[in-house]
C-alpha cells in the first residue's frame, strides 16, 4: 500500500480555495466545499455489478435513505490510499442536483464502468442552492462524467477516513432492508 513519502498524490491538504473564495464572496452563510465533499449526511459504496454485491443488497437498497430527498450529490472513484494517514483519497466523477435515488440509479445504468467500485455522496438542500453549488463545482473543477456546463479546469478530491470508505455512513440501516418494495431501479 502507498504512503505519502513514496507518492505525489493529494491527502492531507487538498486546496478548496478557489471554490470556497467564490462562495464567500456571493452567500452570506455559505457551506465550504471541504464539509460538502468530506462531511456529507450521506455516504456509500454503492454495487454496480454482482462482484461487488453482498447477498440481496441491490443498489436501489442503498439509495433508498435518500428517497424523497432533494439536494446536491456527487459520484466518487477511489484515487489513492495512504497507510502514513490511514485515508482514502476519493476523485469526483460526476456532480448533479435532485433528487438523489432516481439520478444516482440512472447514472449507474448510462454512465458508470460497472467494473469500477463507485461511492455516493450526498447533501441536502433546497432546490435554489442545490443548482447554486452544482454550478460553482461546475465552474471550478472537471469531472470526467458530466458533459453540460461544466468549464472548471481543477479536479475535485476528498479525503475520507477507512471508516467512511468501507462502513459509510447508512449501513446499519440499509443492511436492516430484507425486500425491496416496488420495482427495481434498474
């Protein structure tokens, strides 16, 4: 496993600036892009194929905690681990806006490798700052997925403890679904 020493990656200190000096100076009370990528309520490692699968837990059981939900969620791949820091750093694929179970389960279906271990975040918010902070992600960094106005230049890390990688933040209670209800996602 890598460590900080041997490699050139980012990990202890990624540079938000260029995001959150937009956002300081256009919201009065603005979240920082480090609590929305590193601290989101909501955060799993989602199965896009049967090798990743554990038992019955499909995808749609793992997007279910944000049914109904509306707010700002981004697609993550795993970059590089560091056993100095015992972290992951994550890179952003894709970041969209609504809501999150419907969009995030199209994703899986249209744009995701399924042979790539995929990792959901989430933050709620009302619909006007949802578009507010999808476009300043979009305006500052590149993400590989999303095709529409995305003009930013910088590419988007975080840095998740093997907690947050490995447990999430749901499992208890998406390990707790024994049947999905309804039609699968997908």
């Amino acid at each position: 496993m890598p460590n900080c020493i041997d490699h050139d990656f980012p990990c202890q200190f990624i540079d938000y600036s260029s995001f959150d000096k937009i956002a300081n100076m256009e919201l009065k009370h603005p979240v920082l892009a480090s609590e929305i990528v590193n601290s989101s309520w909501y955060c799993m490692h989602i199965p896009t194929n049967e090798h990743f699968q554990i038992g019955d837990l499909l995808p749609s059981k793992f997007l279910r905690p944000m049914r109904g939900k509306s707010g700002l969620y981004h697609l993550w791949k795993e970059y590089e681990n560091c056993d100095d820091h015992k972290c992951h750093t994550m890179e952003c694929q894709y970041v969209g806006k609504g809501p999150p179970d419907t969009r995030v389960s199209a994703h899986i279906k249209n744009k995701w490798n399924k042979e790539e271990m995929l990792y959901v975040t989430f933050n709620e918010f009302d619909n006007r700052l949802a578009k507010y902070y999808e476009q300043l992600f979009l305006d500052t960094y590149k993400f590989e997925l999303n095709n529409n106005e995305n003009n930013g230049a910088e590419v988007l890390y975080a840095v998740w403890d093997e907690e947050r990688v490995i447990v999430g933040t749901h499992l208890s209670e998406i390990s707790s679904y024994s049947t999905m209800q309804g039609p699968e996602d997908w």
